[in-house]
C-alpha cells in the first residue's frame, strides 16, 4: 500500500490560551517527508500542544502558520488536513472485527465495498495481522492491538500520522517489545510521522530526530545519538539519559579546570562560564589507581546485570555514579583511579 509523503512546516507558531497562560511559545520546525519525528520533553512542557495544533485541534495564535507539503493548512478544520491519530489506549471499537476496526474510516468517507475489502486486506497483510480479521479487540494481545490502531490510522491514507503517548498506559516489559514493533511499522509504512512522548528510550528507538521541548520552548532538534552525545543544551543532557554533576569554584573556572579526585580536567572552552558541568556514568573510566589519574573509593557496588554501577566517593565532589562492565573487579572499600575524557563533558543549567 503506497501511502503520501508530506513534509511539515510549522512556521512562528503559538498558542496562548484565554486565561494567558502561553501553551506554546512561537516555535518553527520542520519534518522531512516520509520521517518520524519525536516530540519529547516531561508533561506540560508544550508537546502536546504543539501535536493538537498540527492536527487541527487547537487553534493557533495570529501569525501562526502550518504548512503540509506546502499547503497551507492552518485555517482547515481537522477532517480536512489528511490526518491519522493513534491515542494511548487506541480507541478501538470493542464490537467491532479487526477488519471492520481497520475498514471503519472507509466506510464512513463511502469508499466502495470492493475498495474497503481491498485496502484492509493489503493493511492486514502490512501489519502481520493475517488469520486474526474476524477476532474483536478484547481477544487480542497488546502488540496486535496496537497494529490495528496504526492499520485503521493509514487506512483512509493520510498525509500525516500523529502519534499521541501510544505505549503510556502499557507495562515496562510489554512497552519495550511493542516500542521496538512501531518503529518496525513506521519504516514499513514510510509515512511522515510525528510521535509525542515523554520517554527517552522511546523516542530514541523509534524516531529519526528527535525535538526536545521544555517550558512551551523546542530546546534542540537532532538525531538522538547527537543529541545524547553532544547536547547543544543543559536541559537536553539532563533529560537524555543519565548524568553525574561535576561543582567548580570560582578558582577552578579562573583556571578553566574541573577537580576530579585530587588531578584537573582541563575544561573546554565552550562551557568555561558554567560553574557545574555533567557527565553520563559510562564516561567515567575506573581502573588501577596510577599517574594521571583521580582517586576515589567505591561506596557501593550493585549489579545490574548487563553492567555494574559503582557509587563513588570523592574528597573534592559530590558522589559519582560509573557504569563498568559486568566483570569489574572493584569491589566496595577498594581506592580506584578514575578519568573522564574532557570532551566527555556536558553543560549543567545553573539552576540544577
């Protein structure tokens, strides 16, 4: 089934709602046609806001613009902007089939008998739902529920797919299978996506960028190795994984140096001003104590199974935590050398 690629446009748009409180602060973004695009950030911080403003469910401030493949769509009402949704919970109707579920926004639009059998069969074929068309949703598991929600969504060939927390109400286990099964489906399908979450690893595993959004703000739009490799800023190396806080005195930021364990780090240039910066636990290297290296003594050990966190203490930081492989010998009370390579470090927001 050949679905439309449509790229998005949205141009200096915002949202301020009547009691004044501004949703969304004006925000420009692009999504390439035929990609998926994840808006992340914690609640309240405008990526649901901005999603119902693609979508037509929200009306945006003057000034704003919305553009599908260069159309504009800012002033069209939803059911004219070519829109497929997938909610949390799916919203499937529960007395209807699995075909009648995926064929449903066909008959309504009063597609041709022939033509709904058709398309829902290729749809079935698409999403691996074969020998289940005349099952209801209750006899269904999780991940075929799922693929009927995202089947009946691109039924009707929208020019773009929105996906609103589609995995939130599920459990840790069950969410790490279907993640890794919408990001299957979204490269099969090769439809514009755009796929709001709150969950890093999420966002990670399905999108190819990622926009991390923070108080009605787009922070940073990148793929998500960048991103969580080199974060432009503070608040994206927070959110994106996990961080240790490195302090600096006013004489180590006279010096352009980061105390670690008794030696300096050198501190790169670009984050001299911040008086903390960050760094994630696998960049902390820990080995036999010698030249060069900090000293610390591991407080706690505790194994994670594909890995090892060690807790560390330091006569001149707050306690770290380092990732080590599995088969680390630092045991607790053991003294250990410790390094992080300077380009390994990241920006910390003051407020932290």
């Amino acid at each position: 089934m050949e679905l439309e690629r449509t790229r998005v446009d949205v141009i200096n748009c915002a949202k301020t709602y009547a009691d004044g409180t501004r949703g969304l602060q004006p925000t420009t973004l692009s999504i390439a046609a035929g990609e998926v695009l994840a808006l992340l950030g914690p609640s309240g911080c405008g990526k649901t806001t901005l999603l119902r403003l693609i979508a037509g469910l929200e009306t945006p401030d003057a000034g704003s613009r919305i553009l599908f493949g260069g159309e504009e769509v800012t002033a069209l009402p939803i059911e004219r902007r070519g829109i497929g949704m997938v909610f949390q919970h799916y919203a499937l109707f529960p007395q209807m089939t699995v075909a009648a579920n995926i064929g449903y926004g066909l008959r309504i639009r009063g597609i041709s008998a022939e033509e709904q059998r058709r398309t829902v069969g290729e749809l079935v074929d698409l999403v691996r739902l074969n020998g289940l068309e005349k099952k209801r949703p209750a006899e269904l598991s999780g991940g075929q529920r799922q693929r009927v929600a995202l089947a009946r969504a691109v039924a009707v060939r929208p020019r773009v797919l929105l996906l609103d927390e589609p995995l939130t109400a599920l459990d840790a286990k069950l969410k790490e299978s279907l993640r890794d099964e919408l990001a299957e489906l979204l490269r099969r399908l090769h439809i514009t996506a755009i796929h709001v979450t709150h969950d890093q690893q999420e966002a990670l595993a399905i999108a190819d960028r990622l926009a991390v959004m923070q108080a009605g703000r787009i922070v940073q739009v990148g793929d998500g190795e960048s991103l969580y490799r080199q974060p432009g800023h503070p608040f994206v190396a927070a959110f994106l994984g996990r961080v240790n806080r490195l302090q600096r005195d006013a004489q180590a930021q006279a010096r352009h140096v980061v105390p670690l364990g008794g030696i300096e780090l050198v501190c790169p240039n670009a984050w001299g001003a911040h008086t903390a910066l960050l760094v994630r636990p696998e960049d902390i290297e820990v080995g036999p104590l010698a030249a060069g290296n900090g000293q610390a003594v591991v407080q706690r050990r505790s194994f994670l199974g594909d890995r090892v966190q060690l807790t560390l203490a330091l006569h001149d930081q707050l306690p770290l935590q380092a990732d080590v492989p599995r088969d680390h010998p630092a045991l607790v009370g053991d003294t250990v050398g410790i390094r992080i390579a300077p380009e390994r470090l990241m920006p910390c927001e003051e407020s932290q």
